[in-house]
C-alpha cells in the first residue's frame, strides 16, 4: 500500500502519572501538563531541544525520539533515516510525570503521521508497552483520561475511563530525581499472597470508583501494600504524607509513578485546597525536601498531531507565542 510521505508534524502528548496508588504497572492518568515535538523528514538529522527541561538529553541519533520514530518506520516498512526534531516539554525529567513515556509516544505518533499513518493506535500501543515494559504511563499519554491496562510480556490491552469533571490533581514535585529503574529495583521480588489480594481488591475498587464518579470511595480505595511500602524509604516525608493527606482535604493520595513526585487527587469543590498544598509542602519541607506544587488535572486528551503547513513557523517561535505567552 503506497502512502504520501507529509514534511513536517507537530505533536502535543500529555505528563502521566502511574499507578494511582495500588494499580502498579496498571493504571495510569493523563495530566495537562504537555510536551511538543515537531518533526520532519530530513536530509540530514538534527535535534533541537528547547528549555531547561531538557538538561542531559541527547542530541544525536542515541536519542530516545529519534531511535522510536525509526521503530515506525521499520515496522512500517519505510525508512527515513535523518530526521529533523525539535522538543519542548513542561514535563520534569525522572520525577515519576512519566517523562520517558511521553517521548516514546510522541515520537511514535509523529513518526506514524509522517507516514500517513500507516500503523493502528493499538499497533502504537504494543510497541510503546513492550518499551516501558508497563502500560501505564503510555497508555494515559497515548489515549489520554484515565487508563486501566495490561501488559502481559507479549501484548498490551486497555480500556479508557472519562475522568470526573470534578477531579482535580495536586502533585508535589521533589527538586530531586528518581529513576524508574531504581524504584523497582528496591521492590521484593515476590510478594506474600495477603499483599497481592490487598492491591487486586483496591485496584478494581478504584477503577470502579473512577468510572463511576463515586469520589468519596478513592479515600478507602487508593491504598497500597506492593511498592508504596518500600518506595517510601527513597522518599522521606513519603509515608507521612500517605497516612494523613486525607485528614487535609485529598480524595486520595499517591507516589506518582516510581517517584519522587507525590500526588493527590481533590474534588474541585473541596474547600480545603490552601490546607492541602501547605500540608504537601511543609511534611516535606520538614524532612528537608524542597518541592515545587502544582494544581493540575486530568487531561482529557491523549497524543495529537498535526500536519504542518509550510508558512507554519518553527516549534521555538510555536511556544514562545503559543505556550509561554
Ligand atoms: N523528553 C525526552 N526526550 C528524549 N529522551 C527522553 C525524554 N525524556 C526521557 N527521555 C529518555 O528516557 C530515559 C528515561 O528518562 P526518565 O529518567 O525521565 O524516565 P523515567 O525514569 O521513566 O522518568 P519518569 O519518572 O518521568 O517516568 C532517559 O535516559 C532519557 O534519555
Ligand atoms: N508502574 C511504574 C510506573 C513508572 O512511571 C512503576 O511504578 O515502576
């Protein structure tokens, strides 16, 4: 099947976060917290990243972008080998909003619409799963809302709630970073039968508070005894902030990810916002982790992209007028 190689995109893809408290490796949400990649078929590659949240990726061909959108076209049965991108993100590097998952699926996206795409959403899906080796923080920026998946090793499948209206998200953002790999890595290899009931009937219990707009369940549904336990250990205030965030006005609350973000879920309507976020900032602060708190919420959309026109300008200016205005 023949296609028309497009020049140039432009693709918006959505911050994460993952797990949702006992959901490992299963639930994640969309966050309104974006990054842009323009990119385009090219005679020789260049990278340009944009921003200060940018510091210590690549710029040649190792990078994470690039080497995804050959992934699509080798699966695509196409190559272009030189690409020309561009990257700005809001998104905080290995801080558990699911950074590394935004740049696998905004390439992935932006490579397939260079190609018309050729491949399925679900194809994407696969190929971003089996890279993470989780579904969760991929699924959310892929799909956008709120996404409860399964990645079993050779396929990942999904289903997408609507996020309440009502839903708003605090995160609290450690000015130090964790990787994902060393979050698992303090995670016991195996796990006593009580613990996995534990996550199994929380998990479903939140995704059915999720989809049904049952909000005052989260508070009871969002507990967890198979990673939160020994993530607590890299992340001082952690455990504190797990016990009593409730009695400050949280829904629920969460390590974001693997960490070290800390996150909770508000009702829009909650009068005790101001006491939430000083409650996150000072449990932290007092264990001499200085954090930065934003209000967010769930993203309704996932990944976009979009065909670019030539007079369309380049992503700098895009962002300059667009997104720091
Ligand atoms: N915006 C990006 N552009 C290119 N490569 C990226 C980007 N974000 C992450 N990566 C690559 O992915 C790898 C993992 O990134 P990072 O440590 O942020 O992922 P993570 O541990 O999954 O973090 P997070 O907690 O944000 O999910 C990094 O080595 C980096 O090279
Ligand atoms: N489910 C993954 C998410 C990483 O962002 C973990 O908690 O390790």
């Amino acid at each position: 099947m023949s296609y028309k190689a497009v020049q140039k995109v432009r693709v918006k893809v959505p911050a994460s976060t993952a797990n949702l408290g006992p959901g490992f490796d299963s639930l994640g949400m969309a966050l309104n917290l974006y990054a842009w990649i323009d990119m385009a078929i090219s005679d020789e590659t260049a990278i340009h990243l944009i921003g200060d949240q940018m510091n210590g990726i690549p710029t040649d061909k190792s990078n994470l972008i690039y080497k995804v959108a050959q992934m699509v076209f080798e699966q695509a049965g196409v190559s272009h080998p030189e690409l020309d991108i561009a990257m700005y993100s809001d998104i905080p590097l290995t801080r558990g909003l699911g950074s590394s998952a935004s740049a696998i699926v905004g390439a992935l996206a932006g490579a397939n619409a260079l190609i018309g795409n050729k491949l399925t959403q679900y194809e994407l899906f696969q190929i971003a799963s089996r890279l993470e080796k989780h579904p969760d923080n991929v699924g959310a920026s892929l799909f956008g809302g709120i996404v409860v998946a399964f990645w079993d090793g050779e396929k990942a499948e999904s289903i997408r709630i609507e996020p309440d209206a009502n839903l708003e998200v605090l995160v609290a953002i450690p000015a130090f970073q964790l990787s994902t790999e060393k979050a698992r890595n303090v995670m016991p290899k195996q796990v006593a039968m009580k613990d996995a009931v534990f996550n199994l009937s929380h998990s479903s219990l939140l995704v059915a508070a999720l989809s049904t707009g049952n909000l005052g369940m989260i508070r009871h549904a969002m507990k967890d005894a198979l990673h939160q336990p020994y993530r607590a250990e890299l992340i001082p205030g952690m455990k504190t902030l797990l016990e009593q965030a409730e009695n400050h006005g949280a829904l629920g609350v969460a390590l974001s990810g693997a960490g070290p973000t800390m996150l909770a879920l508000v009702d829009v309507r909650s009068g005790q916002k101001e006491e939430l976020e000083a409650f996150l900032k000072d449990t932290l602060a007092e264990e001499g982790i200085e954090a930065q708190t934003l209000w967010l919420k769930p993203s309704v959309e996932g990944v976009a992209a979009i065909l670019l026109q030539e007079d369309d300008g380049d992503l700098l200016s895009f962002v300059e007028r667009e997104v720091l205005a």
